[in-house]
C-alpha cells in the first residue's frame, strides 16, 4: 500500500513499524536511529520489497502448522551488531535478546 497506493510517505510507514510500537510497548531505548539507542537494521528495496506467496509450514509443537511468507527485497538485517541476513540469505546468526515486560519496558500511558 505504501509504495502501489501512496498512502502514506515511505518515513511514516517505517515509523509506524518501529518506533510507534515501541513507545506503545515503553521500549524506550528502541524504535529510532538515535545515539545510545540499541539499533536493529534492516536494508530493503523500496522498489521490491514485500511478502512472498503465502505457504503453509508445520512446525510448531504437535505438527500444528502455520502460515509464512518469506519477504522479498530485504538484502541485510543486523540485530546487535551482528548480520543475520546477508544479500538476502540467512547467516544462521541469532544475536540478541527476548525483551521481558516489566524489566525492559516502561510503563506508558495511552492518549485518549
């Protein structure tokens, strides 16, 4: 819809994904490129990015299946400093860390 409709302006719809939910969520150090902030990355094409065809995998407990997409026209991720997505191919790198509520989050107020 961003970039076929023009609905919204390619910032606004980045902002929308990343530092929105995290102020709803009281991530305050996540969500923007700023300094101090921890920084996942990830590089895209504006011009191709988007979800693949939609396929059925079952692997969660029990076989229970799910549906995914894999995206197209994200060349690089890096999440802690580390490439987990290179020229659009996963490196098998897992940085990172599950947030917890409570320990890294803040309590925040929602706007009427």
């Amino acid at each position: 819809a961003v970039r076929d409709l023009e609905l919204l302006a390619i910032e606004e719809a980045v902002h929308l994904l990343t530092g929105a939910p995290a102020d709803f969520y009281g991530l305050a150090d996540r969500g923007r490129l700023v300094p101090g902030a921890a920084a996942d990355l990830a590089v895209v094409d504006p011009a191709t990015v988007g979800p693949g065809a939609e396929r059925t995998v079952a692997d969660l407990p029990g076989g229970a299946s799910r549906i995914v997409a894999d995206a197209h026209g994200v060349g690089d991720v890096v999440v802690a400093g580390t490439a987990i997505v290179r020229h659009g191919t996963f490196t098998g790198a897992t940085p990172g860390r599950v947030l917890r509520s409570g320990t890294d989050t803040a309590t925040v107020g929602l706007s009427p």
